[in-house]
C-alpha cells in the first residue's frame, strides 16, 4: 500500500507541486471572494466575484493570519475582507474610520473628527436612495457609492464612537441593511486578510447564473 502511495506521488509530483504552489499563492498573495448578499450595493451586488489582494496590508505565513511584516495599514475608503470572530463569518465592508477617529452617524449621515460629509444625489430625481458620499482619507477624498433607505432605519444613527488602537470601523455601502460594525463593532486589525478594488467576475444569481460581462473586471473605485 505504501508503495502504491509513493509511485502515485512519484508519477504526479508536478500536479501536486502545482497544487500546494496554488495553495500557498491563494492563502498569502492573492485570491477571490463571493458576496452573497446585498450589504454593499449599489457598489457590489450580489453574485459579484472579488479579486482579493492578501498582500495589500501584511505579508502573512501561508494558512495562517500571523503577520511577518506589515506593508501598510486600512485607510478611509478602502474595501477590505477579513474574518469577523463577532460574525463568525468573511465579510466585506468599507473602512470609515481609522485608529483614534471620532465618528458619529446622524439621519445616514456620517461626521469624522467634528467634519460633516457630503453627499450628491447620483440621479437627477431627489427620492433616489442612491447618492455619493465624499469620504475624505489621510491625502485626498474618496468618493463612493451608498445606498440610503428614504424611511431610514434603526441603523440610521449612532452616537459619537473613538475607534480605538489597533481597530477599525467599517460599515456596509447599504447603509440600512448591512450588519458592520454597528453591529458587531470595532474590526481588528489582525481580522483583515485583504483589500478588494476590482470585481473579477460575476453572476446573476436570479437569472441562472447568467455573467454578467458588463461587470467583468469592473473597478470598484470611484475616484
């Protein structure tokens, strides 16, 4: 039996060193993420396939989240993925706010550090849930989609927060239906495993799972 194995081996090496290559590839430098549900429309829908940078924050030891070295740390706007312990699941979210920051939501409207943002509609009707939020980063303004409900929710507000050292707030782009930090809090810096800015793929997951080709490759920055 034993022999069996090591001929298999033999006879395959090349497939499986191209396996644990891949493996080692995915876990540390590089790989893609499917959003399952709407928290972050109209940015990201669902069905959408992300391509996931691993190496945008820290260099990692493969399968694991121990840090070797960091290269840089979140800043406002980004898109990052990371592995939520309150969740108990992968998610995606906007960061909002960084270490020491000060922010509060009032009516779906954001304040960081006593500076009020703002916000245009992105359609010329006025009821229009969608609009774009000018969120401003350490060296220039990130401006994104959100989606606001008209009647809000009990997610519409929240008091003045400090995000504390080594922690991050993030919210959902859907700002009434998506469970963030208003919901599972502060995010750990060790939590976050990569930052997205590009769908690579997608799939319409009501008709079929037709792709969606408009989408293909599409970047998810707005300027």
């Amino acid at each position: 039996m034993t022999n069996r194995i090591i001929k298999a081996i033999k006879a395959n090496k090349s497939i499986l060193l191209f396996i644990i290559l891949m493996s080692v590839f995915r876990s540390a430098v590089a790989d893609w993420y499917t959003v399952p549900s709407g928290s972050m429309k109209p940015t990201i829908i669902e069905g959408d396939r992300l391509y996931a940078d691993k190496m945008a924050y820290d260099l990692r030891v493969p399968f694991t989240h121990i840090s070797l070295y960091k290269i840089a740390d979140p800043q406002r706007g980004d898109i990052i993925i990371f592995e939520s312990t309150a969740a108990d699941n992968r998610l995606v979210k906007r960061v909002i706010g960084i270490p020491g920051d000060v922010i509060a939501l009032t009516d779906n409207v954001l304040s960081i550090n006593g500076k009020t943002l703002a916000y245009q509609p992105i359609s010329a009707t006025d009821s229009s849930e969608d609009k774009i939020e000018q969120l401003f980063s350490e060296t220039s303004t990130v401006n994104h989609f959100v989606r606001n409900s008209n009647s809000g929710s009990r997610l519409s507000n929240f008091s003045e927060v400090t995000v504390p050292e080594g922690h991050y707030l993030a919210l959902g782009d859907n700002r009434d239906h998506s469970s963030d930090s208003r919901v599972i809090g502060f995010v750990p810096r060790d939590e976050i495993i990569a930052k997205t800015s590009s769908v690579v793929m997608s799939f319409d997951y009501d008709n079929y799972y037709i792709p969606r080709s408009e989408r293909f490759l599409h970047s998810l920055i707005e300027g």
